[in-house]
C-alpha cells in the first residue's frame, strides 16, 4: 500500500465511522516497533506501522486506523482522547476499534535476567537487569542486607 492509498483509506474511515473529514496527513512510519500507529498532538497526523498490515493483514490494520482516528477527533474536540479517558474508551467500543495491536514476531528483544538477589534475612529474591549497589539498596520487604546470587 503506498502513502496516497492510506491517506484515502483513512479520510474514507473517518467520514463512513466518525462522520467527521479527516483533515491532516496519514503516513507509514518504519520506525515505529512495538505500536501499531500513534497520533501527534501538535500537528494532528497519523503514523502507522507498515509492518502490521503486511504480518496481520488489513482487517487488524483498520482496527487500528480507528484507533488513533478515536484519539485523533477527541482531541480535536477537546474531549478525553488519552486511554484511560471514558470518552476515547466509548467512541473506541462505538466504531469498534482495537483497544490493542497484534505482537509482530521477532520485533521484541527478549528480556534477559542478569542479576539475581536475595536477601539475607527474609529470602526474597530480586531478578535485575542491571546492576544493584548492594552497599546503598537493601530488600524492600524487611530492609535486610542483599547478596548477589
């Protein structure tokens, strides 16, 4: 799909489930990883990952699209377009949006566990990624002394 299919995918989105004109620029964004699309609050476009139409095809790819439209006429509106705001989580369920995107394989690093301490006193133990200054930090459970494991 190139730039000029998806600005008229998402202006004819817009008029058929918002009944609103879709006045700014939609575009594909090869940076964008772990998000479907996301919305610009100072110049109003849109950005989608191209990768999320190609893995999962065009019935999740415009669930998306109506996602960041929700979050796109809410804040024009001056109405609540964050998530947590009932106003986005109603016009989402309304237009029947995605209330989340689909994991693209292979894009996430798997996290992996470096570090492992445990308390002397109490036991609990604290898987880290990073390095603890176990001089400065004791356990958060009972304030005992830590130990690397």
């Amino acid at each position: 799909m190139k730039q000029s299919e998806l600005q008229k995918l998402v202006e004819s989105i817009s008029l058929e489930y918002f009944h609103r004109p879709f006045k700014h620029s939609a575009s594909f964004n090869n940076r964008l990883r772990t998000t479907g699309g996301r919305y610009l609050l100072k110049s109003h476009n849109l950005e989608f990952n191209p990768k999320q139409l190609e893995v999962h095809g065009m019935e999740s790819f415009i669930g998306i699209i109506k996602h960041e439209l929700c979050h796109y006429h809410l804040h024009l509106l001056k109405k609540g377009y964050r998530h947590r705001d009932q106003d986005f989580k109603q016009l989402l369920q309304k237009v029947g949006g995605s209330r989340y995107c689909q994991m693209i394989p292979g894009q996430r690093r798997e996290e992996t566990i470096k570090y492992l301490y445990q308390c002397k006193v109490c036991g609990q133990t604290y898987p880290r990624k990073r390095k603890v200054n176990i001089k400065k930090y004791g356990c958060g459970k009972c304030r005992g002394k830590l130990i690397l494991k």
